[in-house]
C-alpha cells in the first residue's frame, strides 16, 4: 500500500561518496529532504566541511567523513567506525568519480589506472566494506552512480565508458550475490547534468546545442532532478527492485 510514509526515509543512515560538491551533494541533500541522518565523504576535509555546514544550515542531521576512496585499507577503517560511533549505514550511494579525456592511442596509463580506481575500484572496496554490516542485519541499500557512458559512447572518453559498462555490470552481481541475504543494490545512470565538472561543456555552445536537439526532453539536466531517484531506490518504494540500472537523462538512451 503507498501511504506517505512509503517515499520516506526517516531513521536512516546514508553514506554518500563524493558528496563535497556536484551529483553528490544534490544526492544527499534530497535522502536528507525525505528524512534520512547524512554521512556525507570527500577527500577535501575544507570542502567536505563546507557541504557540511550548508546542509546543516538547511536543518538537516550531517556527518563528516574525510577519507580516500580508492584506499581499501582506509575505506574498512572508516566504515567499521561509522558503523560504531555514528550508527548503523543503511543506505549507500556510491557516487565517486572523475573523467579523464584524451585520444585513446595516446592516454596515458596513470590517467587509466587513477581512472578505473576512482570509478570502479573504490565501489567494490566501500560497498563490500558496508555490505557485510548490512548482511549480517539482512537489510540494506546500495546505490551505484553510473551513467549514459554504461550504455552510450562518445569519441575520448573510452577508458571512462569502459569504467561505466563495468560498474553495470558490477551493481547487476552484487544483486545477484547479495540480494538472497537481504540486500536491494541498483544504480542511477545519469545523463548531461549542469554541474561543476560539466561547466566547460554547458558554455560550450556547439556541443550544448548538440546535446540539447540530441536529448528528447531539449535541454540539460539540473542536479535536483536526481534526487527523487534515489530516494525512491533508498525507499521502501522499490522493495522488489534489484540490480536495475535507472537511466535519468532526458530520454538521451531512448533515441538514436
């Protein structure tokens, strides 16, 4: 039965990664408008600290966790001490990620390694680390960040679309393998949004007019619109949803 308790997220944990700024703070700020307590991480401590402190000027309920998410080692440190001193992580987005552009013949191998450690490698190592909490209580959500990229290609941007076709696929496993212990893991596959990372091409005015006539809906994207994506897969709303890929994008994988 939907009632109005079934979008809300009141007397939830939420860790979101790379929540300083862009997706990731438009993520947190909408779990924490549906009701949940926030963990928000980066590896800027002044940055974080700034997200932080806006939110919390908003009347929201704001951790700090200030760690690298590519390290394994300091990724089980710092979730087993969330676990401990903050409570129990019952929701997860993993949204950390950066681009690197370049021709493919000539990208350089640190680029590619940074790359698939930032976007694939630091999903495995947090959402394990926050998985076996979550197993051993039968409950628990993971959200991946994902992204067209995990469907579409575009010229110079190969090792990131080989980043986002695998974390696909990764969030499609981990439903499979942790869905008969109780878990919900999906991913959000955004489109073109207007966010810090993306400022050069929206004042590009040839490739903004090509994705605005190119995307269904005519226009870009605003961070906001997210949100209401990942409250639903945090909800209870999607109770029966797992290992689905939500693509928010304006209708971009829809049209050739």
């Amino acid at each position: 039965m939907i009632d109005a308790h079934t979008f809300r997220l009141d007397g939830q944990l939420a860790l979101i990664t790379g929540s300083s700024a862009g997706i990731g703070l438009g993520l947190a700020r909408g779990l924490a408008q549906a009701g949940a307590h926030l963990v928000l991480n980066g590896r800027q401590a002044q940055k974080l600290h700034e997200a932080a402190n806006t939110l919390r000027s908003e009347g929201f309920t704001v951790h700090e966790r200030c760690f690298d998410v590519t390290d394994a080692a300091a990724v089980k440190t710092h979730i087993d001490a969330i676990e401990r001193e903050v409570g129990a992580i019952t929701v997860l987005i993993n949204n950390a990620g950066i681009q690197r552009r370049a021709p493919l013949q000539d990208f350089d191998h640190q680029d590619w390694r940074e790359l698939m450690q930032t976007n694939l490698d630091s999903v495995f190592y947090v959402a394990q680390a926050v998985a076996q909490h979550m197993i051993a209580r039968k409950q628990g959500r993971i959200i991946n960040i994902c992204s067209v990229q995990s469907e579409l290609g575009r010229p110079g941007i190969s090792p990131y679309m080989a980043s986002k076709g695998a974390l696909k696929m990764l969030t499609k496993g981990m439903a499979i393998d942790w869905g008969p212990l109780g878990l919900n893991v999906n991913g959000i596959g955004p489109g073109y949004f207007k966010t810090e990372l993306n400022e050069k091409l929206v004042k590009d005015d040839t490739f903004s007019n090509w994705l605005i006539n190119r995307t269904p809906s005519r226009r870009w994207g605003n961070v906001e619109e997210l949100a209401g994506a990942a409250v639903f897969l945090a909800s209870s709303a999607s109770s029966f949803v797992n290992g689905h890929i939500l693509y928010v994008d304006g209708g971009v994988t829809a049209q050739l």
